[in-house]
C-alpha cells in the first residue's frame, strides 16, 4: 500500500492541507478527515496544495467535490495549487478548473483569500511534449 498523508497548516484565516503521495480509495478518509476537522472548526477557506501528491484517483476527487457545497455556502472556497502536470492532467479531463479556482502556486490562492484579487486563469502546466 502506498503512503498518503495530509498536513494541516492554518495561515491567517486560510487553512492549507498540504497533500503527499498516493490519494486512492484507501486513503481518501484521511482527506475526509482532515476536511471534516476543519468544517468543524468553522474553517471555510480552504487551499489544497498538491506539491507532493504523486497520484490521485476519482475517490480522492470525489471528496473534494463532498464538501464544496458546504464550504461555499458558509462563503468559504476550496482553492487548489502546485499540481504537477499529471495530477492536474486528471483535474483537467474530468472539468475540475471550471468548477475550481486552480493556481500554479500557494501564494496566489492565499492572496485570492486574503485581498479577494482576480487572478489570470490558471495555464496548463507545460509537460515538454
């Protein structure tokens, strides 16, 4: 079985789960997990950063798409950043970056959070084919 873990830093009102190694069906509850916790602790503004994560499969998809609705009607978002090309490769075939504010970086999402700022539309990362 493969190693997943889900790390969990606050940064002012944003709270960032910093996601590392393989999301399947097994180790999607740890991410259900740590969204509940926060829910639960009125966090609403959320930012995944996907820099380590290896690997995601639709069970790990799915749990993001259990709790928008209830982030959002709290006026909070689940922003997403640091995809490598392959992870974001999934996000991208499945319609995720209509759906989510997507970044190639951290900061960006937490600037959106903390200044409400628009930023360009998040560009494909280049695979060098």
């Amino acid at each position: 079985m493969n190693d997943f873990k889900v790390g969990i830093r606050h940064m002012d009102t944003v709270t960032v789960f910093d996601l590392k190694g393989y999301l399947d069906a097994h180790t999607a509850p740890d991410l259900e997990q740590a969204f509940l916790s926060a829910i639960d602790g009125r966090k609403y503004n959320l930012v995944v950063n996907f820099r380590d994560l290896a690997y995601i499969s639709s069970a790990g998809l799915g749990v993001l798409m259990q709790f928008i609705e209830d982030v959002r009607k709290n006026e909070g978002d689940i922003k997403l950043s640091n995809m490598s090309p392959r992870v974001f490769n999934v996000f991208d075939l499945l319609g995720f970056p209509m759906l989510y504010e997507i970044y190639a970086e951290e900061r960006d999402a937490l600037e959106k959070f903390r200044n409400n700022v628009t930023h360009p539309p998040y560009q494909k990362p280049d695979t060098g084919e």
